[in-house]
C-alpha cells in the first residue's frame, strides 16, 4: 500500500553541516540526548506511536541517542514547535503539516475537503505530494521522517446540521487556513483555537461547531459541550515528524539508520492505528451519547462544492507546481 512506504525515499538529499557536526560528533559516539515537543496529549494514537519510535531508536542504538518525548505542548506550544526545530532550539518534533499552508500553499494539499477523503486516496495525495513538501522543509533544514493522518474529518455542532445554511453565522472553530475558509464559505464565523482549548471555547461560547476527527472529538469529551457529530468524512489531514538535518547529520551512520527504520515502522504502524482509531473513537462518541448523524445528500452536496472552490483555490495559490501534484494524484 502507498500510505506505507517509508517518507525517507532513496535519493533524499541531505545538506551537510559541519560546523554543527564537529561540536556533536564528539559525543555523538556516546550519547546524545534529543528533546522532542509535540503538540497532543500523551494518550493521544500520534503521541502513542511517536513514544513508541522513541522507545525503537533508544533500543536500537543501544542507549546511543535518548530521545525525550514530551506531549501536550509541555515543552513548546503547537504554533512555535517547527520553527524550535529550525533554530536547533530541539533537534526533532512534530506538527500539523497544514499549519505550514501560510507559508507556502502547498503544504495544505491535505485539507482540501473532498480532494482525498480516504486512506487509500489520502496516501496517494501523499504520494503525490511528498517530493514537493520535502525539498520545501529542506530549505529550511528540515527533513521528514514520517506523517501520520488523523482519522477523516467530521462536523461537530450542538444541534443537527440538515444543509449548510444551518451554519450561517455560527462560531466555528479553525485550526488552520484551510477551516478557517471552510468556515467563511459555509457562511461561518472561525475562530482560531488549539486542541487544548477546545473544552473551554464551547463552553464559554466562543465556538459552537467546528470540523475535526473523532479523535479528537472522543480526546476532548465533546459530549460535555455539543450534542451532533456529522460523519461528512471531509478530509485527512497528516501530523508530520521533522528532523533538524544538522543535527541528523551529526549522528553516526550506524544512529542514523536506526532512526530511519525506526521511522519507516512508525509509518507503518501510525497508518494502522489511525484507520483503528476512526472507528474506535467513532463508538466512543456514541457510546457517551453524542448523535452519530449521516449527512443529508444536501449538506454533502455543499460542501463537496465548498471542496471544489478550495481546489480551485488552492491551484490559484499554488500555479504549475501545485497542478503537478494534482495531476500524478488524479493519473495513481
């Protein structure tokens, strides 16, 4: 299958640094402890495999590089965690790739509602799209390890939404560009809120509907604060884990390769565990008594539309390059 071939391809090019490399190379040969900042909670599947790879490369090289994971934004907070690992600040970390879409477009590929709402069709996107997002990181000394897709994404309201007119001057919580444009198509009003906030936003009104996984839906006890989840299956955004490629080059060949498989086998198995996760999750909120809705053909209807002006969009944004990557999506 696509999803799971390993992010780092033969022909990777990895830039060297060596004024880095000879303060670490010393130690490199001993140990080397790595810090590594991610944005979700530690029983979240991403943070749960993420520790797994950190345990896998402890192991492999035998104590050799300890990397130190520390979840839920407790060492860096979501938005500043990529930059962190650009400055050398932390050596390795993950993120959600479309939160990069403000940089450069072409890291929102991902979260083009109704481009790739499948796994089979989401690891294609990927597929398409991976050689472009890594020469984009690597002009900032950053190179892939492997991304993750969250499970596909849902809408969340405190009332059933029959069709998108429903949503007309609702609070709608965005946590990238792509839902922020969602929201102002659908007629809604976004406000930007992270996972950790999610609860509280509900709450005190200043949200009353967002789009996101069962994940974290079920992470977030959404049946305390809403009452309808809407199975739309809009999209599968990735969370990615980078590397600072100086501080990777630092490493000895041996401490290398066992990052590298160690990555590809989280690849692997983070793909499995988000397709168990969706459906899992999916049960948890029903279970707990939120109302599992199938959308009306109406509401799927508009926001396959939505879909279609955000592609549109997006190939604006993006030009040559972004229409290369759509047309080997469309031609796999």
């Amino acid at each position: 299958m696509s999803t799971m071939k390993s992010l780092c391809s033969k022909g990777l090019k990895i830039v060297s640094g060596a004024a880095f490399a000879a303060v670490i190379a010393g130690s490199a040969s001993a140990q080397t402890s790595w810090d590594m900042p991610t944005p979700y909670g530690a029983t979240n599947f991403h943070t749960m495999n993420i520790s797994q790879f950190a345990e896998d490369v402890n192991a492999a090289t035998g104590g050799g590089l300890e990397i130190t994971v520390h979840p839920g934004g407790s060492l860096i907070k979501h938005p500043e965690i990529k930059n962190a690992i650009r400055s050398g600040q932390v050596q390795i970390g993950e993120f959600l790739l479309s939160r990069l879409s403000n940089e450069n477009a072409i890291y929102g590929i991902d979260s083009i509602p109704f481009l790739a709402n499948s796994y089979e069709l989401a690891g294609s996107l990927w597929e398409a799209s991976r050689p472009q997002i890594t020469a984009l990181l690597a002009e900032q000394g950053l190179m892939p390890l492997f991304a993750i897709p969250w499970p596909p994404q849902g809408l969340y309201a405190k009332m059933e939404v029959e069709t998108i007119e429903n949503l007309a001057g609702i609070k709608f919580r965005a946590y990238n560009a792509a839902t922020e444009r969602l929201a102002q198509l659908a007629g809604a009003v976004p406000t930007q809120i992270e996972v950790p906030d999610i609860a509280q936003a509900f709450a005190t009104g200043r949200v009353d509907a967002m789009v996101t996984s069962p994940s974290t839906g079920a992470n977030s006890k959404a049946w305390d604060f809403l009452s309808h989840y809407h199975d739309v299956q809009g999209w599968m955004p990735k969370n990615i884990t980078v590397v600072n490629i100086e501080a990777f080059n630092a490493l000895d060949d041996a401490t290398q390769k066992a990052i590298l498989d160690a990555a590809a086998a989280a690849e692997t198995r983070g793909w499995a565990a988000s397709m168990e996760e969706t459906v899992t999750k999916t049960q948890m909120l029903a279970d707990n008594g939120i109302t599992v809705v199938t959308p009306s053909d109406a509401l799927v209807s508009s926001m396959q539309a939505i879909g279609e002006t955000m592609t549109s969009e997006w190939l604006d944004a993006t030009g040559a390059e972004g229409q290369a990557i759509i047309d080997a999506y469309r031609a796999m």
